[in-house]
C-alpha cells in the first residue's frame, strides 16, 4: 500500500516528498505491529514514524468514531466491570451488538471478552505483605487481568508470593499503546507519565516490574523510552521490566515437574512480543511443567493487529481473518491438543480461526 513508495518505509518517504496528505491516506492500514521494524537491518521505528504521520493528520482530520472507541478501550473496561453482568449481557446479545456495528463500527461476528465485577484491584486489596520477601516486585496489569480476567492475574500475584515476593500494584493505568497504534501520541504521552511517575518510585527502590500481557511490557520497556527520550524515569522503568514468564523462569531456578507430561502445546508469539524474546522463557517454563511446545508461526501478524480485528467490514474483521488464514491451517496441521499465548486479543482470534482450545499459561497454573 502507497501513493508511489510502498510499504511502511514508503509512508515517511512519502509524507516527506509528496505531503502529509498523500501519506495519511493510507496510514491507517498500519497496524503498528512492528515487524517492519523487526526485518529492517537498521532498526528504523518504522511504527513510531507512521504513528507520527497520523498523529499530525489528525490535527485537521480527526479520527474515525471507530478508531476513537478503540483507543477508548480502558474506559469502556473501567464501564463493563461496573455493569457487570449487565454489560456482559449485552455483549451476547444479537440486536446489542447489531446496534453497536452500525453505531460504532464493531464488528457483530467478533466475540468479546467478558468483564469481571470485581477487578483484580479489588481482590488484591487489604492482603497481607510477605514476611521476609527475597525481592520485591510491581506487577503491572493492564486492562485485560484487572478487568476480564482477574483469576489469572491472582494465580500470577500468588505464584509470586509463593516464590518469596513481595508484591506491590501501585496506582496506574493501561499502558495507552492504542493510542500509539492510532495515532493519537498526546494521550500516548499522558499515559506515558502517569505510569512512569508511580512505577519510578518503585524501580529507584529496587523492584522489578513485570507485566503478563505482552503489549504492556514493550509499551514500558521499548515505546516510552521513545515517547518520554529525556526523561531518565522512563529509561529506569524500561531497564527494571520483565515479561512475567521470563521472571518466572529466573526465579524459580529451573525447577521441574511433571505435572503437564504427555501434554502438547503450540505456542502463538505476538508481534510485540517478537523483540522481546519470541516467548522463548514462557515455552521454556510450560517445558519445565513436562508439556512438549512448539513455536507455530506465519511469519506475519496472526491478523488480529490488536484491536484491529474487531472493526467491521473488510478492512477489519475480514481482513484480519484473510490474514490469519494460513497461520490458522498451521495451527490445525500441527496435530497440538491446544494453543498456548500471553496476549488477549490474539486469543480471541486464534480461538475464532482455529476452534482449538486456548489457555493463557497462566491457565496452566491453576
């Protein structure tokens, strides 16, 4: 896709010899996933570029009544847990949802997650501090195990006490990479700051930060380096974070058991998760539990582009669906019993696509 120059690298060329306007045309289609940054032998930020480009559209052209719910998806968490069950209701219903694909653009065929009443904040509050803890630690949780899934986030603060931490979740809000993925780098660098103000305090006292969702952790560690560069806060957030399962593995010391033996797993690697090891801790941990795991993998996005997939029409459900197809086939070729990833919106994709069962390998610790 371009004017002239195509492709992401054509983007920036573009907006720089034929005009924004040339550029912006076509900049929606990126989803900021990063692999373009990943193959480019001098690591250009190719995405942060074309984040630039829609950032300085929108000053004239505002975004799409979509695109701005999209990026709005930590208040409509914060609003699903409060009407929980209602806002669940809601979800399933078939007119509900027709109302919101013509509304708002959402697609009706795509299946939403449900939101938990009671917050993985709430059920975290008032517990006790570990007595004599061997390290300290901030779990930051983004929007999905605070607000959908808070059992997992209990089963990931609890194998972290158990291992001797002593577990902090400081005030914060999601880590804003939509924003990045829309072009919106104001709020992008709103959410920067706040995080980076009340996780800074943390790292200058010698906690670790991890993150369980995939997303989160490169927001911190690779994005807001970028969006904040003078801020020496943001530099000491980024050196103190860690993928949960990469912690998890260094922790508990390569510890084994059996208790998965006979189980055979494919894993799916998100795209941000690409640069930050490929998943390789969270395979080598399921591996210490005795399951047989297998990286499958398409070479692109699974097609999902965070929240991409969930916008109706052919640039959006179907395209994403066109998109996984082949990493889909893998997947149901590869004769695993189930599917193993860290992000969420994959998982909603690759559960549609496939038909296999999914579980989060924070599933497998409970």
């Amino acid at each position: 896709f371009g004017h002239i120059y195509p492709g992401p690298m054509g983007l920036p060329w573009t907006a720089e010899v034929h005009g924004l306007d040339k550029a912006a045309a076509y900049a929606d289609l990126c989803i900021s996933c990063g692999l373009c940054k990943e193959i480019c032998p001098a690591q250009i930020d190719m995405p942060l570029l074309i984040a630039e480009i829609k950032h300085e559209d929108h000053k004239d052209n505002p975004p799409s009544l979509t695109n701005r719910v999209l990026m709005g998806a930590e208040k409509a968490a914060q609003m699903g847990s409060r009407f929980a069950p209602l806002s669940n209701w809601s979800l399933r219903n078939p007119l509900f949802r027709w109302v919101m694909e013509k509304a708002v653009g959402i697609d009706r065929r795509r299946e939403m997650p449900a939101f938990a009443r009671k917050t993985l904040r709430d059920r975290w509050a008032g517990r006790s501090p570990v007595v004599d803890a061997k390290r300290k630690v901030v779990f930051f949780h983004d929007i999905f195990v605070n607000h959908n899934e808070p059992e997992l986030g209990m089963a990931a603060l609890k194998r972290l006490e158990s291992l001797g931490c002593a577990v902090e979740l400081p005030e914060q809000r999601a880590s804003g990479y939509p924003y990045i993925g829309y072009g919106d780098l104001d709020a992008a660098r709103t959410a920067a700051v706040y995080n980076v103000h009340h996780l800074a305090k943390y790292a200058a006292q010698g906690y670790d930060i991890v993150a369980t969702e995939p997303t989160a952790a490169y927001c911190l560690k690779v994005s807001y380096p970028k969006l904040l560069p003078h801020n020496k806060d943001a530099k000491l957030v980024a050196e103190k974070t860690r993928e949960y399962f990469a912690y998890l593995l260094e922790i508990e010391d390569g510890a084994t058991n059996e208790s998965l033996k006979g189980k055979k797993f494919g894993f799916h690697c998100s795209c941000h998760q690409r640069p930050l090891g490929v998943g390789e801790e969270a395979m080598a941990w399921v591996r210490n539990q005795g399951a047989e795991i297998e990286l499958i993998e398409s070479g692109t996005c699974c097609g999902m582009g965070g929240t991409f997939g969930m916008k109706a029409g052919a640039l959006g459900y179907d395209l994403a669906n066109a998109v996984g197809a082949p990493l889909f086939a893998s997947f149901k070729e590869s004769g695993v019993e189930a599917i193993v990833t860290e992000s969420s919106v994959c998982s909603i994709h690759l559960k549609e696509g496939t038909g296999l069962p999914l579980m989060h390998p924070l599933e497998l610790l409970r």
